[in-house]
C-alpha cells in the first residue's frame, strides 16, 4: 500500500472520508442502498432520530459529493426522490465492512 501523506492539503483520509464520515451520512447511505430510491418524507421515518435540519444538510452535502443524486420531478405536488450515485454504491461494500465490525465489537467498544 501506498505511504499516506498526512499533511492536510493531499490527505486522502481527511479530505475524502471526512465528507461522509459523520454518522448521518454513514446511515443515509446504507439506508438508501437498501431502499434504492427514498423521498425526504421516507428517509426521516427511517431514520427516526435525525432531525429535519440535519437530514437536509446531510443531503445536500452527499449530494455536492457526488454520493447521491438528487431527482426532482416536475409534479404537482413536487416530488424528490433520493438515491446513490455510482460513486455512493462503489463505497458501500467498505462501509458493510465497517458495521460488520461494528456489529462484532460493539459491546467492547462501548464499554
């Protein structure tokens, strides 16, 4: 593997995985890999303790990201629809890695 380069202008790990790190995003994503396609309404159901402030920035953060895609139809009423990227679904098997572990090493991690 390649030597990392700490220094933050060219740091991989803080310049990419920084940007869907937080653990709104992290559950967005598995939450739309599951569903394929979700619209605000479904996504805040589903993730029941996020609030409407944090659901949008989220949203609009993965989406600047290029990790989700953001489908507005021209519909009365309006409808948005929601769902990974190419780029967004490429992650999601190092993600199901982390909460493998996660689900493995739960209890001694919050002990």
């Amino acid at each position: 593997m390649k030597e990392l380069d700490l220094n933050f202008p060219t740091c991989p790990i803080r310049n990419v995985l920084s940007r869907f790190s937080d653990k709104w995003s992290l559950l967005i994503m598995v939450t739309l890999q599951a569903n394929d396609k979700m619209r605000y309404k479904d996504l805040m159901k589903s993730i029941p303790d996020i609030s409407h402030k944090m659901l949008t920035n989220s949203l609009r953060k993965l989406e600047g990201d290029h990790l989700l895609k953001r489908m507005a139809f021209a519909e009365i009423p309006p409808r948005v629809e929601y769902s990974l990227t190419e780029m967004g679904k490429s992650i999601m098997p190092a993600i199901h890695l982390m909460i493998e572990w996660a689900q493995v090493h739960f209890e001694e991690v919050t002990k």
